[in-house]
C-alpha cells in the first residue's frame, strides 16, 4: 500500500473552528472538481483558539496538492 500525506491547514483565534469548518468546503469542492480518488478531508477543533483543515492524499500526488494548495504543514497519515 502506498503511503498516505495528511496536508493540514492550521488556523488560529476567535473564528478558528469556523473558518477550518468552511476551508474543509473548499477542499471538497477541489476534489471533486479534480475527480481525485481519494476523498478524505476534515476539521478538528482543538482548543477554543486553535482548529486544523486537512486532506489526505497520495504520496506520489502531494507536490501537485502542496503546489496548488499550499497547506502550512504535512504528515504521514495514519489509518
């Protein structure tokens, strides 16, 4: 199985959870418009000032998403 990269926007005050929430809508809304396979994506609201987007992709397609993305950080996902 190829490795998985979990490209995470991180985002940060009052309306963190509320803006990771709506920029989780526009990686969908890139997905699809891309048809890419894989269809993961989420928010996480980790404290009442700090909330994170994410979407995973292949490893073989993450210099396409890092480019035309431009996330503030990456990770290996784990299932």
């Amino acid at each position: 199985m190829n490795r998985q990269i979990k490209l995470i926007w991180d985002f940060r005050g009052q309306a963190a959870a509320k803006t990771a929430e709506h920029h989780e809508i526009h990686l969908k809304e890139f997905l699809d418009k891309e048809n890419y396979i894989l269809k993961i994506t989420g928010f996480e609201i980790l404290n009442e000032m700090y909330a994170i987007a994410y979407l995973v992709v292949e490893e073989a397609d993450m210099i396409i998403f890092r480019d035309a993305l431009r996330p503030h950080r990456g990770e290996v996902y784990l299932v």
